[in-house]
C-alpha cells in the first residue's frame, strides 16, 4: 500500500563532506525509492565534493556563511516533500524507518515534528531530547543544570533535537521555520517549543534509532558557553 505523504532528506554541511557522502550512502540503501528528494546545503565549506551523488540530490551551496539555522532555512524552502528528514551530516541511518516516519504523520494529520531515539556505536542513548528550557537554565549554568534539571524543572512539555528530526513541511512554513536570531544552539529549542505552543503536535518514537555520536560542533569552551547564556536568554 503506497503512502500518501512524499518524503524527503534534508542535511547541512560545513566541512564535514564525508561525513555526508557517508549519510546520503546510507539514505539510499535504507530508504530507496522511498526517498523522493535529498537536499544538501553547503555553508561554504572549504572544498567541493568529488563524490558523484545519485540524481535525487540537489546541492545549494551558500554565497556566504550564514550558519546553521539559516542553511536549514534555505534548505526547506528548496524541498518539496511533504515529510522531511533533517539530519546532520554525522547523523547515520541503521535502517529503513521511512515507513514507520509516514505512518505517524498520516495518522496524526497535526503531528508537525517527530524525534526518535539517537545512539551511539555501542548502541548507548546520546541525547535526543530535553524538558523545555526554563528559569533555573539560566540561574544555574550548564552543568549544575544538567544535574538538578529533574528536580527543578517539571513542565510536561519537551524539545527535540535537530540533529535528526522529521517535521511536516506545513507545519515548518506555518511557524516561520527556524528563528535565525540563534545560530546552532537552540534553534531547534526555539522551534519545538513554539511547535509546542501551536496547534501542531510534538512526539518522539523512542523505539526507532538513529546513530548519532554526539559530542556538538567543534569550538572552544569559552564560546560554547556564552553561546549557552546567550541564547537559554533569547528563549526565555
């Protein structure tokens, strides 16, 4: 029985090209004809891939570098899928969950984004999702906040990772897409929250896995840090 939603891919890239020739090799032989588009937006990176990609891909490579949530806000606008994927580009498939992804949203025709379960090689949790963000996020910084978050935060709602998470074109467009005030932390915050504070639904399949090492972007601690104030401040 065929589906009535199409279904896309959509991966960022900045200097991490086999990373996502790794990704998309992975995206066709799980997905297959399963899969109607992948999109890649490139941020500028420093080389241009000499990997020939299959005919579904189309490659946007930015002017400039814009970052992050603004190279997602370029990419959703190029797709024309119902359903898009959007992964990182060191977010890999371990199988075929297209199927399961569609089932969900035509189900739940106001399910608006949908996050899964991310693992590392050893098959171990990495993350994939938090309680909302709230005051004690930034009275009590990063790490002390890590440790006591259940006790001081019991608000039912929570967020999702962008690191590999599918949401309905509709619902993207309906809510403005990513807020390009964050740069890479947080937009995803930002974005599931107000998908919370919608009539769009949030849900994660916490069976269905995705591997995903972790460990965020490279940079010193120093500006992860303010990056953290920063933007637990915008969200607040």
């Amino acid at each position: 029985m065929g589906h009535s939603l199409t279904f896309g891919v959509l991966i960022t890239n900045y200097n991490t090209w086999d990373n996502t020739i790794e990704c998309v090799t992975k995206i066709a032989h799980f997905f297959g004809t399963d899969c109607k588009e992948i999109v890649i937006v490139d941020d500028v990176s420093d080389q241009k891939p000499s990997f020939e990609f299959p005919e579904m891909v189309k490659i946007f490579y930015n002017k400039v570098n814009v970052g992050y949530v603004r190279s997602v806000n370029v990419g959703m606008k190029e797709m024309t899928s119902d359903v898009v994927l959007l992964l990182d580009s060191d977010a890999m498939l371990i199988s075929n969950i297209s199927k399961q992804i569609l089932e969900q949203f035509e189900n739940e025709p106001k399910l608006g984004a949908l996050g899964f379960q991310l693992v590392d090689k050893k098959g171990l949790n990495t993350g994939c999702w938090e309680n909302e963000t709230n005051f004690w996020s930034l009275v009590l910084g990063q790490k002390l906040y890590e440790k006591f978050y259940k006790t001081v935060n019991r608000n039912a709602h929570f967020i999702v990772y962008s690191c590999a998470i599918a949401i309905r074109r509709a619902c993207f467009v309906e809510l403005d897409g990513f807020d390009e005030n964050f740069d890479f932390l947080d937009g995803d915050a930002d974005f599931t929250m107000r998908v919370n504070r919608s009539s769009w639904k949030l849900k994660r399949l916490d069976h269905v896995k995705i591997y995903h090492e972790g460990g965020g972007s490279p940079q010193k601690t120093s500006k992860r840090v303010l990056r953290y104030y920063v933007n637990r401040y915008r969200l607040l």
